[in-house]
C-alpha cells in the first residue's frame, strides 16, 4: 500500500473513530439527562452484604436506564444498622428480616411505590406476605434460604444424620471433624432446635439450657469455628460435617459430590433478606426502579445461577431445578416452606445481648 493511500484511510478511521466516540458520548449524556429527568437523579446508591449479586446484575442495570451505582458492601445486619442509625444515607438496602423488623419499629424506613413494582406479580407465594413486613409495604424479597448440615455422605451415614439432626453435633464418632459457623443466632438457634424449644425464645431457662448444650458441644466436639472458609473448606472436603447457609450449601454440593444437605426436621431458621429504600434516601424513585429490575426473571435468573441461594421469582425457581439445570440434583437450593418446626428470626435487643455474651463464653470455655 502506497503511503499516501495509508495516510487517507488511516485519517478516515480515525475520524470515525472519533465520531464513533462523540456519538457514544452524546448517547451517555442523553441517556444522562434522560434519567435525572424522570428519577431526579442518575445516581444509585446501595448498601448489601459481600458477594451477593451475579457480575452483571450491576452493569446491566445501568445501561438500561443510563445511571450509575455506587456499591458499599457490610460484613453483618448490625453493621449495616449501625451506619443507618448513625444517619447515613443509601438508596436501597438489603437487611435480614428481623433488622427490617427493627428499622420499621424505628420508623427508618419508607413505603416502597408499588406502582412501579411490576414485577411484583413474578414472585413465589412462599416469599411475600410474611410476618416482619404483612402486606409487603416496606420490602421486597431478595434472596432467601434456610440454615442446615452439609456432611460427607462417604463417612456420615445419611440414615444416621436425619435420625439425629443436630444432636449429631454431640455424637462423639465425629468429634474434631466440624466446622461450626460463627454466628451467635444460628449457634443459638442450633442448640434451642435440638433442644424442642423455639429460637425466638425468651425463656431465659431454655436459653440458659441451650448455653449448656453449645458448652458440652464445644467441649466435647473441637469444632473448629469459621465463617465463609467453611465454603471452600467443605468443598475441599477437609472436614465431614459445617453448619451451612442454603445458598453456600447449594455452591459446595455442585462442587464436591461427596456432600449433600440437610434441614434437620427440629426446625430451622428460614431467612428472607430483602430490599427495602431508607426513610433518608435522596433517590427513592430509582430506587423502586432498581428493587423492580432485581424482581425480573433475566436479572433474578443471573443473580441466583451466580450466587447459589434461592430466587424469589417463581419461574426461576422452577427452572434452577429443571432436568438438567444447574441445581437439578441439589438438595440445598430450594428451601422448604411450610414446615411447622421452621421459624424467622424476630429482633429482641435484650435477647440478642444475652446470647452475644453467652456465645463469646462458650468459645473461651
């Protein structure tokens, strides 16, 4: 090619090149000032727990409608609470039932626009209407799960640990083979279930009995005490019995297919996190907008198939556990509904308080 045709077409693509890049900048700022005009604002603000949304639930979100979202990322509902409380201000939130329980008590929250909550229509039966929030005025379903027992079934007898449930975190054949998850509730939780009693107990005696019962386990059983490690570390299948999340189960049980899943039948906690806009939120309109993206079927699809714990939208639901889907087999993925023994945390500070310091006893026993 001679040097004085490279010059005019090189010239040429560059100036498409820099039409092209005009035009997607022109495109960006109309797609700007398209969404501050309807929301009053092109920024979303957000405050959820880690790991918690598929890699394109964010991105996409935003080039629909042509805002951007800052992410802030909390480590625990009472961390969450406390920023709240303090008076920071998010759009949208993604609390456990029991903290939207205590930030509606304390009037920290606002209606959400169910006008806008079109996709509303898309969810299962078994996620709406539920105690903390009856009619669904405040919060709309995130994910949900329940808490249970991923075990090795190449070394735990699945006869042995559905006869014993919990109480199999005593039997001495598995001493210094658990991971205990490290949340006082669920440990709690644990203990009052295997016991006969609720877990949303007030009974100071049940507590007290349930104390007891997590000393002897820790005394007699070694467990080693984790948090999220115990995801890569069961799916290692370095020990053969963790006290697990659904949705973490759900992701251990696809990797590793020694372990399976149980919800003993004592009863467990089920979980609802939702999402709920803030009383001080500067930009509820696109917040609703945002919590009715989340409830639509491509947006919901992506975000379970990525995270692992169980959709809210029904047709999802179905779909995760069809032949051939992704958890067709995994008995961690959908929870159960309806079971009699199954309860939903409810916010008591003064219980809260006595189990924390109970809990930290137990550990320094």
């Amino acid at each position: 090619m001679k040097s004085g045709t490279f010059f005019k077409v090189t010239t040429v693509l560059v100036g498409m090149g820099l039409a092209l890049c005009f035009a997607t900048a022109c495109s960006k700022k109309a797609d700007q000032s398209a969404a501050i005009e309807k929301y009053g604002s092109n920024t979303l603000k957000i405050y959820l727990p880690g790991e918690y949304t598929s890699e394109t639930l964010i991105p996409n979100f935003e080039k629909q409608f042509g805002v951007k979202v800052i992410v802030e990322l909390f480590d625990s509902n009472e961390m969450m609470y406390a920023k709240v409380q303090a008076g920071d201000k998010y759009d949208v939130l993604i609390p456990s039932d029991y903290m939207i329980e205590r930030l509606l008590a304390q009037k920290l929250l606002q209606p959400l626009d169910k006008s806008v909550m079109t996709n509303m229509k898309e969810l299962d039966k078994a996620v709406l209407n539920l105690s903390f929030d009856p009619d669904n005025t405040y919060s709309m379903p995130y994910f949900w799960g329940n808490v249970g027992l991923v075990y090795n079934k190449t070394k735990v007898d699945p006869k042995v640990i559905a006869e014993q449930g919990y109480d199999i975190l005593l039997n001495t054949d598995y001493a210094g083979q658990i991971y205990w998850y490290d949340s006082e509730r669920d440990s709690f939780m644990v203990a009052l279930k295997a016991l006969g009693f609720s877990m949303n107990s007030e009974s100071k005696d049940e507590i007290n009995k349930a104390y007891d019962w997590l000393l002897k386990m820790n005394d007699t059983m070694k467990p080693t005490y984790v948090t999220d490690e115990v995801i890569d570390n069961m799916s290692n299948g370095l020990k053969n019995i963790a006290i697990v999340y659904s949705g973490d189960a759900a992701f251990i049980l696809n990797e590793n297919k020694d372990m399976d899943y149980i919800a003993p039948m004592q009863g467990t906690n089920v979980w609802y996190d939702s999402m709920v806009i803030p009383a001080n939120a500067e930009n509820p309109k696109l917040a609703n907008e945002f919590i009715n993206y989340v409830m639509s079927y491509k947006a919901s699809y992506g975000n379970s198939e990525a995270v692992g714990y169980a959709s809210p939208n029904a047709r999802v639901l179905t779909e995760m556990k069809a032949p051939g889907a992704i958890y067709e087999h995994n008995r961690a993925y959908l929870p159960r509904a309806g079971f009699e023994k199954d309860e939903i945390f409810h916010d008591n500070e003064t219980i809260r308080a006595m189990i924390s310091e109970l809990w930290i006893k137990v550990k320094a026993h």
